[in-house]
C-alpha cells in the first residue's frame, strides 16, 4: 500500500492511507499514534531526569559532612529514577504493541480481501510494518516535545517531595532524539510483527468467514509468552523469602509485573470466562446478546481487558507490597526498640543523661555519612552509605536481637540493620577522616525497612566528629520512678510516640515513593484502557447496525455495550487482583522469613478509588463510543442505495 | 510448486476429495469428483443446500486445499501449489467474485478495481480501469465508495476487478444471491456477454433462473456429480434441480 501512494495523476492513485481509510479508522491510528507518543514521552522524560541525576555535580562550598550527604541523596535518587525509568520502559513495551497488535486484529476482514484479490503474505506484512514505522515515527515524533512537559512534571513532583535538590531539572540530551524515535519505531514494529505475521498467515478465505485459523486465539507465541511469564512470576514469589529484605523486597515488587503479563497472554481464555459469570445487570435479550457477544468478541475482550489488569497489577500490587512492607518494617522496629524515651538531639549524649536521676540505661545512636569502598582491582567499588556510631553494649540491651554485638571489640565494625555490607573488610572514611580498612563482623540482622549500614563502635571515631551529628538516644527508666526530665537534652517523646512518628515519616515517603514511580505510569495505563476500548468499538459500526435492524433501540444497543464493555473491565480488574495476589504471596512469605511475622497490608481504599476510575473511564469511553457508532441510521450502513 | 499440464479444460478436477471434521463428525463436503470445464464456457454449478457446491468452487480456486485427488486451473496444476503460488494464481490468473461483494470500503470503485494490479506490482491507467469500470456499465460511478452504490453495481465493480486482470477463470460464488431480480438479471447479462466473448466462467448458483443462462449446468449432491444439463431453459433446470432435492 506504500507503494500505491506513488501512483501518478493519470494513474490510479491511492494515497496512504486513503483518505476515507483514515476516516473510518481515525481511532485505530489515533489510538497506535497516543500509545506510541505517551510513552515515548514517559521513557524519554525518566531516562533524561536518571541521566540528569547521575550526572549531577555536588555543589561547592559543601562541607565534608554535606558532600557525602548530597552523595547518598544522588544515589538515592537516580536508583528511585532507575525504577521509574524501568516502570515506563514496562509501560511502554506493554501498551504499545498490545495497541499495535489490536489494531491489527481489527482489520482483519480488509487484510483477507487484500489476499483474495492478489495480495501476497510479505505484502501484507510490508503494508502492516511499514505502518506501523510511519505511526510508530509520528508517535515518537510528537512523543519527543510531550516528554519534555512529562520532565517537568516529574521533576517538579521530585523537588516537592525533596529527593532531588531545589534547583534540580531535567537537562536536554540531543542523541535523546535518536533514542526516542528508535524506541517509538522498535516498539511499534515489534507490537505489530507478531500480529502482521498472523494475519498474513492466515488463509483468505478463513479470515473472511472467521474460520478456521482465524478463530483461534491462543497462538504457540501466546502461550510461551504467558507461560514464560508465568513461570517467572511463579519463580519471583518462591525465590523471594530467600533474597533477604532488600533483595525479597525487589522480587515480591516485580511478581505482578510478570504475572500481569502472563494474565494478559492467557486473556483470551480468561477473560471472556470470567467476563460470563459477572451479573451485567442486563436482563433479557439484552443479557443473552451481551454473553453471546462476551463468547463471541473473545479476541477483542482480551485485548480490551489486557491494560486493565496490567494498571490493577501494577498499581495494587506494587502499592499494596509497598505499604506492606513498610508496615511490617514499623512493626519489626517496634519489636527490636526496648526503651521508655527517645531524645533527638546531636552528639553523644548518652553518658550525660544516664546521669540523669530516674534513668537506668542510655544507648546513644550518632548518625554519620560515609564513604565505603570494598572489593580490589577491577571489583573496586566505592559507595556513600550511612553509619550509626553507638555503643556496643548498649546498642544491644536497646534492641533485642543485637546480641552478636556484645562479643565484638572497638576495633571492629559491625554490618547494621540496612543489610547492604556483609562482614570482611571494609575501607570507611568519614567526612574528613579516613578510618583505613576496618574489619567487619556480623552484628545486627538485616532489618525489613532498612537504616544504617555500618555500625561503628564510639572509640573508633574521634569525639570531634561527632558532635554536631544527629543523634537518637533510646532511654530506659528505672521501675517505679517517675518519667525524668530530659528535655534540656533535646526533643523527648515517648518510645510510642517515636514509633508513631517514624512509622508516619516511614509511609509518607513510601507513598511518594509511589506516586513518582506508579503515578504518570498509571495514567498512561489508563490511556491505553480508554484506548483500547475505542479501538474495540471502532469495527463494529455495522455490527451495532445489525442489532438495531434486528428490532433494538439506539440505547439498548449502547447499554449492551456498557454491559459487555463493564463486564470486561471487572474480568479485567479481577485478573488483576490475582496477579497482585501472586505479590502478596511474596510479601506475606517474605516479611515472615525477615522479621519472623507475616505481615500484609493491601491498600483495599486505593484499590476501590481504582475499581470506579477504571469503570467510570471505561463506561464513559464506551457510551461515547458506542453513541457515536450509533449516530447514522442502520439502513445507510446495511443497505445498499438504489 | 505448479507444474504446467496440457488441458483443454479450464478447470480439471481428479479425483478431488475435501473432508470437514474427524471421526464420527466428519462431512465429505466434496467426494471423489472427476470434473472438467470447458475453456471458453460458462458452467454453472448447482445442487441442494449442503450439497458441496461452494467448496467445489473454492477447491477448484485454489482458495481451499483437497485432501485427495488434483486440481488443474488453466494448464497449472495448482494441487500441492504454496501460498506464493496460489498469490500468483490469484493475481494473473483467476479472478472471483462473491455473493456478498467483499469490496474493501474505504477505497472507491476506481480502486478497487485497480487493486488487484497495484498487488501485482503494476501501476495501471486511470484509462484502463475506467474502460473496464465501462464495460460493466460504470463509467460515471468510478469514484463512488461501495457503500454510495447499489447492491447490483457493487456486484458489477466486484465483477470488474475480477476481470481487469484478464484472468484466465472467472469464479463466482452465488452472484446474483444478495440483489434483486432487476440488478441479478443485469449481472448475468454481463457474464453472458463475457462468455459469448471466450471468457471461462464457473458460477455457482442455486437459481434455476442464473443457471439457465450458463452454457451447461452441473448438479451436484452428498459431494458427488449426480447430473449434467447443457443448453436447458429455467423450467427444466429447476425440473431437474427438484428431482435431486427430492
């Protein structure tokens, strides 16, 4: 069909597509053009901030203190933006060629008639690719300058929640041109090869009737992509206990990733499965034409309910882990803190206030940035982590399950509750001083949520550098007397209180957390839902037609559509929920293998406000859709003219 | 793979059996047929509903593929030909019309008809078309879309870009089974001029009436050729078609 633009005036010319083509499948193009541009948009736009943020100069004028501390918040922020950037690279592989794919699918008729009369397999699939490269070029084109206004957006949302510093913004890459338009061009290529191939395959006269090949929905390549999936989400959640907090944490995060993917390979069977058995609230004629059309439309459900259930997955699951995490964090902290007080203060306050009447013990925790390089040669590597400089002794009658401390000397260090060192050697330097190679022992188990990395014993720190450090002192009382006055040494709160507070400080951050990486992903998801929906309606202009001569009326037409289109979403919203389900598992084996407590905190209020955008933006997509389908009179679309 | 076999048929069939189904489901649409169609002729197709009158057609089009026997079209033995090859077939040497037109709607009938050329890789006058859109009584509708059109001038812009290929067989399943009388009789006049003209036509038809203008009918039954008729009027046609329905 490329070709056929090039006819001559006096040639029969064609223009691409033709001109009526656009149209009548205005929305399927539109629809490809969105999905590539979005996300586009979205990949560029993380992969500018992750590049920006790596790239970052440390200011100067920054004493040894704040370098090394605006080095951990760089590392922080370019691994959060890693996760972004992986999130919308997700997306868009996802939304994209699943877009391509449905739009595929939906011309299938036409692209049989192209075969009965002379159109070769590698013709089909050169007209299918070769649009695909010019929506796939047009989307990543208008793609390039949206996703400078998505950088905006993410770096704004960054500095308010202040993981990036104030003057922190996105910074323009010219080979970013070449990135995004490769990206827009690959993904909508591969999107529609898969789909291209099919449809060439298949025999001309089977796609016409819709039979034979045609019919079938779940492909070799359907079935080794979900089965695939499957196995790794299956892999994720079993290995997942194992990994330890960090790396059970990753794992149980990415198990609705791939069993959203899985889901939605298997869609096709699903789907209308489960669509069937959910009450459409349409009685009647209008009932059975909605579960004939659920049983029919099997390919088309599918690929309706396919973002569906990856937005559910993605957002709940990752969420839901997420805040179940952090809970079971709070909880193992709550466990592993016995004392009565907390005073916030700086520098080593600790023998001051055991002094104090009333006090029976004092563990002081001095909080220091630091440099720490392991490894030699080749596997040299040097990182900024933070280190608690405390007492051994008292550290450990503070938090139970610290015992492995009491053995160790000054002179060794010892691996803190954030679980990235192991114990070896070490090389610490501290601002302004190096403390050479240390040794490293086993000393406090790996917490869920994470804290200091190193734990440093007093006399190995010199007291100068401690003195305007933060510090927490974790105070015990003796029983029987009164609560002492400690408040000429800092901020006091009840341990209570003090849990309360972290574990606020805890979620707040946790939920930005989210907010940045699931945010304008889960906006984009929702796109592709709309899109999606408006694709499926784009094709059956005459089959609406059909029902109305058949003796229904425009509305019932349109509420059987809200019916199928409703039914679909919840099949969609459900397999999403097991997919995040598959997650839970992992969070509720993982939480119990780190802290010994199973813990799992679905957030069911996120996951309703879900369920309504999805049905509302679903519903509202397909009465406009089907309304518009609907606006010329049956007879034009049927009949011939006289 | 083809071969080239010498005929003077234009459609050759030996033996040719096509099968629906497995084991106690299975339906011999088309049984055993040994038939050959005169080049130059028009041949209709005819027998009960369920007979095996469209596979017949769709075998011999190449467009399904026999279990047994072989299938010549036009000097070509297109039996074990591959998908590229039945491309080709389509493209220069069969053309096929359908009951329900299958034009591709978003492109006009000037396009339509140019189509098939522009998959063969041709860049066709606007001239040719437009005379062959003529031939079939369309020379002031060439820039109409399908659905600006009637039922009968569809079929006649699905019958011209069956023949601006000049193929060397026409197929036409059921032509005339979605118009009325006026549009059916003005499409048979058109097949029967191309006929008298040389053109072989195999139509497939269960009207006595469309069979009667063929220049032979052939009733078909369970699969099997039961009957032949040559130069019959519809009374007879229809006499003879009741008989095998009985």
């Amino acid at each position: 069909m490329l070709r056929l633009a090039r006819a001559g005036a006096e040639r029969v010319s064609f223009g691409f597509p033709p001109r009526e083509g656009i149209a009548e499948r205005w929305s399927l193009f539109v629809g490809a053009t969105l999905s590539v541009c979005l996300g586009v948009a979205l990949v560029q736009s993380s992969l500018l901030l992750l590049i920006t943020a790596a790239t970052m100069d440390t200011p100067g004028g920054l004493s040894p203190t704040e370098r090394l501390r605006f080095d951990d918040g760089r590392t922080a922020a370019v691994s959060m933006l890693g996760v972004v950037m992986g999130g919308a690279a997700f997306l868009a592989i996802f939304i994209i060629s699943s877009t391509f794919a449905f739009t595929v699918d939906q011309r299938r008729r036409d692209l049989a008639l192209l075969r009965l009369v002379g159109g070769s397999r590698g013709q089909l699939r050169r007209l299918l690719l070769g649009e695909a490269v010019l929506l796939g070029t047009l989307g990543a084109g208008l793609g390039i300058p949206a996703g400078l206004g998505v950088m905006a957006v993410q770096a704004w949302l960054m500095r308010r929640m202040g993981f990036v510093p104030d003057g922190f913004h996105g910074q323009w890459r010219m080979w970013i041109l070449g990135a995004s338009i490769g990206t827009g061009l690959v993904l909508a290529v591969a999107g529609a090869m898969a789909a291209a191939h099919r449809a060439a395959r298949v025999r001309p006269l089977d796609a016409l009737r819709d039979s034979g090949e045609a019919t079938r929905v779940m492909t070799a390549g359907r079935w080794i992509l979900g089965l695939l999936f499957l196995g790794g989400a299956l892999a994720l959640a079993i290995v997942a206990p194992h990994g330890g907090p960090a790396g059970g944490q990753a794992m149980a995060m990415n198990v609705p990733l791939c069993a959203a993917v899985a889901a939605a390979a298997f869609g096709p069977l699903l789907i209308p499965a489960v669509a069937r058995l959910i009450p459409t609230g349409t009685g009647g004629p209008l009932g059975s034409l909605t579960r004939a059309n659920l049983r029919d439309g099997r390919r088309r459900s599918a690929s309706v309910a396919a973002p569906v259930t990856v937005l559910v997955a993605l957002v709940l699951g990752q969420a839901g882990a997420s805040a179940s995490f952090t809970t079971s964090g709070i909880e193992q902290l709550r466990r592993t803190t016995a004392a009565d007080l907390v005073v916030e203060s700086s520098g080593p306050i600790g023998e001051r206030i055991a002094a104090v009447p009333g006090v029976a013990s004092a563990s002081t925790e001095i909080e220091l940035p630091a440099q720490i390089t392991t490894g030699a040669g080749e596997d040299r590597e040097t990182s900024t982590i933070t280190v608690l400089v405390v007492d051994f002794a008292a550290y450990a009658r503070t938090h139970p399950g610290s015992e492995a401390l009491l053995g160790l000397d000054h002179r060794t260090a010892a691996t803190g509750p954030g679980g990235d060192i192991s114990a070896g050697t070490t090389r610490v330097e501290l601002p302004g001083l190096d403390l050479g190679d240390l040794p490293v022992a086993a000393g406090v188990p790996a917490a869920v949520s994470g804290g200091a990395d190193l734990l440093l014993p007093r006399g190995m720190v010199p007291p100068a550098q401690l003195t305007s450090a933060p510090s927490a002192t974790f105070v015990r009382v003796t029983p029987g007397t009164a609560l002492p006055d400690l408040t000429a040494h800092g901020k006091v709160s009840t341990v209570d209180r003090w849990l309360a507070a972290d574990a606020e400080t805890r979620g707040s951050t946790s939920n930005k957390i989210m907010v940045l990486v699931l945010g304008l992903g889960a906006l984009y998801a929702l796109v592709g839902v709309v899109n999606s929906v408006v694709i499926g309606a784009a094709a059956r202009r005459r089959e609406f037609a059909e029902a109305r001569v058949t003796g229904l009326s425009r509305g019932q037409v349109i509420r059987a559509a809200l019916a199928e289109s409703s039914a679909v979403s919840v099949a969609g919203i459900l397999l999403g929920l097991v997919a995040a389900g598959g997650a839970f598992i992992a969070v509720l084996n993982t939480t119990a293998a780190v802290t010994g407590t199973a813990t799992l905190d679905p957030p069911w209020t996120l996951f309703a406000g879900l369920t309504a955008t999805i049905l509302l933006a679903t519903g509202v997509t397909s009465v406009i859709t089907s309304w518009s389908a609907t606006r010329e009179r049956p007879v034009l679309l049927l009949g011939a003219r006289e | 793979m083809t071969t080239t076999v010498q005929t003077t048929a234009a459609v050759s069939l030996r033996g040719v059996t096509r099968t629906y189904g497995r084991g106690s489901a299975a339906i011999r649409a088309v049984d055993d047929v040994d038939l050959d169609l005169p080049r130059g002729g028009w041949t209709a197709v005819m027998g009960p509903s369920g007979s095996g009158k469209s596979t017949l057609l769709h075998l011999a089009a190449g467009l399904e593929r026999a279990d047994a026997g072989r299938v010549v079209v036009a000097g070509t033995d297109i039996t074990d030909a591959g998908d590229q090859q039945l491309t080709e077939l389509r493209r220069t040497r069969i053309g096929f019309v359908f009951q329900s037109f299958n034009l591709i709607g978003s492109l006009t009938a000037e396009q339509n008809v140019a189509l098939p050329l522009r998959l063969a890789g041709r860049a066709p006058r606007r001239s040719e078309v437009r005379s062959v859109l003529a031939s079939v009584g369309l020379a002031d509708r060439v820039r109409h879309r399908p659905r600006e059109l009637s039922g009968g001038q569809q079929q006649r812009v699905a019958i011209a870009r069956a023949m601006v290929t000049r193929p060397d067989v026409l197929f036409a399943d059921e032509p005339t089974g979605a118009l009325d009388s006026t549009s059916a009789r003005t499409v048979l006049d058109l097949l029967r001029a191309m006929a008298d003209a040389g053109q072989s036509i195999v139509m497939v038809t269960h009207d006595p009436g469309a069979a009667a203008r063929a220049d032979a009918v052939v009733f078909l039954r369970d699969g099997r050729i039961v009957d032949r008729l040559a130069g019959a009027d519809t009374h007879a046609v229809a006499e003879r078609l009741a008989a095998w329905e009985r």
